[in-house]
C-alpha cells in the first residue's frame, strides 16, 4: 500500500513538473485603446519561464483580426532567452460599427521532441486587444456598487459612469431609489452631479445612506439622466444587495402526543432576523449518558420565514428505553450553523425537552420555596413559643 502511494505521488509530480517545463507567460495580458483611424504599435512580451528551447507561432483571431499586422509569425527562444518581444500594429477602417471590439493574438508553442519520439502537447497563451468604438452623439454606459456594510454604517452607493459616445456630455445627474423587495419605496432622492464629461473619460456619481431598517435583502434601482442635445437619456442601473448578517436562533424544541416505541414528531421553533426566508435544515441526535449517539436524523432543506418558522424533525424511538438523554440540534443554513443542547427526559408517554441546566435551577427554585415556608413555620412556632414563657413568668412574679 505504502509503495503504491508513494508510486502514486511521483506520477503526481511528473505530470506537474512536465507542465511547468513548458510554462510560457505573456504580458500585457490586455490592451485596452480608444478608437481612431490612425496606427497603434503594441509591443508583448513572451516570457520564456523556465528557459528552454521553444519555438512560438503568432496567429490572430477575433472581429478585429483582419485589421491586425503581426511583424513577425514565428519567433525562436533559446533557453538562455528569459524572453522576447514582438510588435503589432493596429489600423482601423473609418466605417467600423460602434462598441466594444476586440482580438486575440495567439502565441503557440510548436509540439517538440521528447528524447523517447513522442511530441510534447502545444501550449498557447493569448493577448486580447479591446477597441472602444464611441457611439455617434452622447451615450453613456456604466456599473453599480455598493460598500460594505454591518448594518449600522451609513452605505454607500457609487455609479461609475463612462462616456463611449463621441461627444461629451455636458451634465449628468442621478436620482435614487432603494426599496424592499416586495416594492415598497424605503427612499427616493437626487443622488449627486458631474459636468463635462470628455468622450472616452469616465465620472461618478455617489449617494450615502444611513439604513434604518432590520437586516435583509433590498433593491436599488439608480437612474442616470444625461444631456443629448434638446433631449435627455437615462441610464438605468440596478442591484440588489443586504444590509446587515442573517442568523437563525433556534427558541425551542418540544414533542406533542408521544408514546414509546413509535416515530418521535420534533418540533424545532426557529427565528429568523433576515427579512426574507432563509433555506434551511436541521439535524437532530439523541445521545446516551456517555455521549454516544443511538438515533439521528437530518430534516429536509425548508425555507425559514423571517416572522419565525417550525422545522420538523422525526426520530425512531423503537427499542429504547425511558430515562435521561441529551438532545442535540444542529441548524445549517448558508455557510453558518446554530446548535443548542437539551436535556430529554423520555418517559412512556411523553418527552420532556428542557434547555441544560434548567432542571437544576428550577429545583433550586423550588426547594428554595419549600425551605422558606418550612422557616416561617419553625420562626412562627418559636414566636409562640416565646410570647407563651414570657407570659407565664409575668404571671408568676405577680403571685
């Protein structure tokens, strides 16, 4: 067994150190340009990363391809080369559509000989260029975020807006709205103001929040109106995102209409501070007074609503015997999980579910009771007692 492992480790090995000796790197990875009709000269790296001898073939693919001239198609690394460069030129038509357009330049390593005759696998490595074509008149795009928040902080609401038309917009501003997810409007508001954004360049629009709301899933939706000569566009951003953590406590756990020796029905009460339901299940196990486990179930996955819920778990009480267990209840849901113990107290008929510990202290409590009465019983004997001796000694100094 020992010798297969370790047999098993060394192919492990080969097939990685086989994969990193023909390792190749290119940089820049992207080049990002704005449109124009003129030549764009582009220079990438190839990185010849663990230094042997390769041969690289350029090739070109892509909407953009046919626009692309390589200098040179194939280039021939020694491996005393760390890496070479090669460069690209890029020219565009007058009559291109607008939009994001884009190519891929690929640099194949040519299969080798390995010193058995078999071919090493090719590996190809690829640098995309994007060109930004603009829109005729002002157009804007963008995206929407949000901070992070603990519930308390104020959020904030960020819109990065980008001009990809060709002419520059003269004013932008936003208008905000942040609802539940039933609809329900929370807030509506302006929500900040840029001027003369150059076409190409990129602005912001920010909007501070300070939420007074439970924790929970909401809705922004945050429009963007932007000047188009006489007219106005809107560009419409939306997100959900939550506010707060959601957790699930677990209230209680109680059986109804029990006999030994049947199924056990286990109600585990539930509640849920996240303001939309939550999916969920349970698992529940029964364990003697040595904590080993004798029964254990899992409940199916059941969304948890935020005004409180019952997850029902069944147990086999078949063979077993009246006494004291503990119950013990795990809650998962997301990446998180609750668990409460119990102390179960089986009889023939019915299942006692208590918190551990509460017993002691209800016992406590009522001794405590039972002790107090019995003291004023024994101080209300003694006060008789002495207004008795003290009456017949006043008697008795009188005769």
């Amino acid at each position: 067994m020992k010798c297969l492992i370790v047999i098993t480790l060394i192919f492990i090995a080969s097939i990685l150190s086989i994969q990193n000796a023909h390792a190749l790197g290119i940089a820049p990875s992207t080049k990002i340009i704005n449109y124009d009709t003129e030549d764009h000269n582009v220079t990438v790296r190839i990185i010849n990363t663990e230094k042997s001898d390769r041969l690289i073939r350029i090739t070109t693919e892509g909407e953009l391809s046919p626009y692309v001239t390589l200098e040179e198609n194939v280039i021939d690394m020694k491996s005393t080369d760390s890496e070479k460069s090669f460069r690209y030129t890029i020219r565009l038509p007058a009559d291109i559509s607008p939009g994001a357009k884009s190519a891929m330049i690929i640099a194949t390593e040519e299969g080798t000989k390995q010193g058995d005759g078999g071919i090493n696998s090719a590996i190809s490595i690829v640098h995309r260029l994007q060109v930004n074509v603009p829109y005729n008149g002002t157009y804007a795009q963008g995206f929407l975020s949000t901070s992070e928040t603990d519930g308390v902080s104020p959020i904030t609401f960020t819109t990065s807006i980008i001009n990809v038309g060709s002419d520059r917009i003269r004013q932008a501003y936003g208008k905000i709205s942040i609802r539940r997810l039933d609809g329900s409007i929370l807030v509506e508001d302006e929500a900040g103001k840029e001027y003369n954004i150059t076409s190409g360049s990129n602005a912001k629009l920010e909007y501070a929040w300070s939420p007074d709301v439970p924790p929970g899933a909401y809705d922004v939706e945050y429009l963007v109106y932007y000047d188009a000569g006489d007219d106005k566009k809107i560009l419409n951003l939306t997100k959900t995102f939550d506010i707060g953590r959601y957790d699930i406590d677990i209230i209680n756990a109680e059986v109804k209409n029990f006999r030994l020796g049947s199924i056990a029905k286990i109600d585990i009460n539930v509640s849920n501070n996240w303001n939309n339901p939550v999916p969920a299940y349970a698992q529940a196990s029964i364990l003697d007074k040595d904590d080993n486990i004798i029964r254990q179930t899992k409940t199916d996955t059941t969304p948890v609503n935020s005004r409180g819920d019952t997850i029902a778990a069944y147990i086999d009480t078949v063979g077993m015997s009246t006494g004291r267990y503990t119950l013990k209840i795990m809650l998962y849901y997301g990446s998180k999980t609750t668990e409460n113990t119990y102390t179960s107290d089986i009889s023939a008929d019915a299942i006692r579910i208590t918190p551990e510990g509460t017993d002691v202290q209800a016992n406590i409590k009522e001794n405590g009771g039972y002790v107090s009465m019995v003291v004023m019983l024994i101080l209300a004997v003694l006060s008789i007692m002495w207004l008795l001796h003290n009456h017949t000694s006043t008697k008795d100094k009188n005769i």
